[in-house]
C-alpha cells in the first residue's frame, strides 16, 4: 500500500462561535491556501463559514 505523504490533518473551527469542530485531511501539494467550508454549526444552529486550523497532536 502505498504511503500518502501529501495529506495532512487539519481541524476547521467555526468563525461565529469558535468552536473546533470537524478534523479532515487535505492534500498539501493541490490545495496550498488554507480552506474556508460552509458547515452546518450545531452550537450555533446555523451554517456558518469553518476556516482551517492546526490539530494539537
């Protein structure tokens, strides 16, 4: 099985409440810029903007 060097773990956290929310991976060499998602917050009730973050490991 061949090993994925380019995905790397990340956390999207929501930017009306702050919440960390939803880990994911992303591939590093096609997506460079960090990602911004339209998620369904249910601390907020809403769908609300998730932008990218560290995961503490």
């Amino acid at each position: 099985m061949a090993k994925n060097e380019n995905r790397q773990f990340v956390g999207l956290k929501c930017s009306r409440c702050g919440k960390l929310l939803r880990p994911t991976t992303k591939n590093k060499k096609n997506t460079t810029e960090k990602l911004e998602l339209n998620k369904y917050c249910p601390t907020c009730k809403q769908v609300t903007v998730f932008k990218e973050t560290k995961l503490a490991k």
